[in-house]
C-alpha cells in the first residue's frame, strides 16, 4: 500500500514537473518573441531613418546641412545649425533647472512628510506626467509668453514665442517624471544606512543627502535620462511657445527646435525640401541616440564604481 502510495506521489510530482517545465519553456519563447519584436523595430527605425534621411544630407552637403545658419526652401538653403543650437540649449536648460528641483521634491515626498500627504502628492504629480503636451503648449501660449511679453518689450525686441518661453515649459513637463524616477530610488534606499548614518551623529537632513542621496544616484541619473529624452523629443508645446524663427538664438527671441521643423512644414513640403525634413529627423534620431548611449554609460560607470 505505501509503495502504490509512493508510486503515485512520485507520477503526481512528476507530472506537475513536466508541467510547469511547459509553462516556463513557453513563457522563455514569448519573452524572446518580444525581446526580438523590440529589436526589430529599433532596427527598422533606424534604417528607415537613414534611407530617407542621409540621401538629401548627400544631396545638400553634410557641412552645409548641419552647420549652415539658413533655413530658406524657397531659395533652397537648408542650414539646420540655429534648430540644433536652439534645442541643445533648450534641452539642457531644462534639466539643468529641472534635475535639482525635481531632486529635492523627491526628498521631500519620501521622507520629510507624512504618508497620506505624500501619497496626495504623488498621485497629482502622476497626474501632471499623463498630461498631453498640446494642453502644456496652451497654457504656456496663454500665460507664460504673455508674462515674457514685458521682458521684450523692456528689452525693445520683437514680441512673442521666445526660447525662455520653450525653457520654461519644458521644465515643466519633465519635473513629474524627473520626481517621480527619483523618489522612488530614494525610497528603495534600505533604512539601515540612515539609521547607521543618525547613530554616527549626522542630523536627519546630512543623512539623506550625504548617504541616502548618494546612494540612489544610479535612479535619480534615470530620471535625468528620461527627462532628457522626453525634452528633446518634445514638438508640440515647445511649437506654441517658442515662436518658430529658424534663427541663432537668444533667450528672448523666437526660435525653432529641431522637432518643431517637421509639423511645421511637412503639409507643404516637397522634392528636395521634404527630404531636408529628413534629414533633420535622421539628426534629431541620432542625437537622441548618442545622448542615451552616453548618459548611460555614465550610469554603469558609476554603477561599476560602487560596486
């Protein structure tokens, strides 16, 4: 009896053995499927980008594609250089104003208020993260370039769309994210190092920036990550506030980011200047390419550091 009882114990376990072998070798093929699916695409992307993109580079000339200072189709003059000054400038202005801010409301969410507050605050910084950008754009157009409105007028410069407008708002747009990313690295930060930290003497505050801060840098760099994607990429609202000149900027005048370009003049365009517009998307590709490798980089460096 103990052995029929075994042998069937042993055909049960074997069974469920076999069984979630099955499951698991099945859920290994779609992951794979979807890790390929993904690889596929980037890969499809980029060479759709080039084909389209590197043939009206050629035709116009790389030097006087990327560093002339004139964008005229009419007189086909295709310089993309103040777009690209226009948005570097615009990118990094923004992170640069964003990431402390962005930084210190993390701290604050996490470990300076009480819960149910910070979970209030939380949920309404989500809630700013899921805003479509075209209402980001309304807004800036109806409040932010009036308020600069006096600022040109001080100034005696033409008055409208301007690059601090574009700055403004993008500092905007990528707080909740930069907040978001890097509060939640904080919170990941185990409670022993700041216990450890308190019970050396260090206040409540030299604890979480000298030891908790530090240490969830690897999250708030993510953070910085995506918020650099997502201003460089923005088109929209930066389109409804910056004024769209295709001229050297400055920071109260108009001028035209590289994502902007493409909205703007697609309708119309054709021939030689609809490739052009390629061309800028092939640059805007690789630009955004070569800042994520970089930035990444940089963050497995200093993961590699640590460990």
């Amino acid at each position: 009896m103990t052995d029929k009882i075994s042998i069937i114990s042993s055909k049960t376990f074997s069974k469920r053995t076999a069984t979630k072998n099955a499951v698991e070798k099945s859920m290994n093929i779609i992951f794979l499927i979807c890790g390929l699916a993904a690889v596929i695409c980037v890969v499809c992307m980029t060479v759709y980008m080039l084909v389209s993109g590197a043939p009206a580079i050629s035709k116009i000339g790389v030097f006087k594609f990327l560093f002339g200072q004139i964008w005229s189709p009419e007189n086909s003059q295709f310089g993309i250089l103040p777009m690209i000054i226009s948005s570097f400038i615009a990118t990094f202005s923004a992170i640069f104003i964003a990431l402390p801010i962005g930084v210190l409301v993390a701290v604050f969410l996490a470990k300076l208020i009480p819960g149910k507050l910070s979970t209030a605050l939380r949920m309404l910084i989500d809630l700013l993260a899921g805003i479509p950008s075209v209402v980001y754009g309304l807004l800036g157009a109806i409040l932010i370039v009036p308020a600069i409105f006096k600022l040109q007028t001080a100034a005696g410069l033409p008055t409208g769309g301007s690059l601090l407008a574009a700055v403004i708002i993008l500092i905007i747009m990528i707080l909740p994210t930069i907040i978001s990313v890097s509060e939640t690295a904080i919170r990941s930060v185990p409670k022993q190092y700041e216990d450890a930290s308190l019970a050396l003497g260090s206040t409540k505050l030299q604890s979480i920036f000298k030891v908790t801060v530090p240490a969830a840098k690897s999250g708030i760099v993510a953070g910085m990550v995506l918020g650099v994607g997502r201003a460089i990429g923005e088109a929209m609202a930066v389109m409804m506030v910056a004024g769209n000149a295709a001229i050297m900027p400055e920071f109260l005048k108009p001028v035209r980011l590289l994502t902007a370009s493409i909205p703007i003049e697609w309708a119309y365009s054709s021939g030689l200047h609809r490739e052009a517009l390629y061309g800028i998307g092939l640059v805007l590709f690789v630009f955004i390419m070569i800042i994520n490798i970089s930035l990444n980089t940089v963050l497995k460096k200093g993961g590699d550091v640590r460990g």
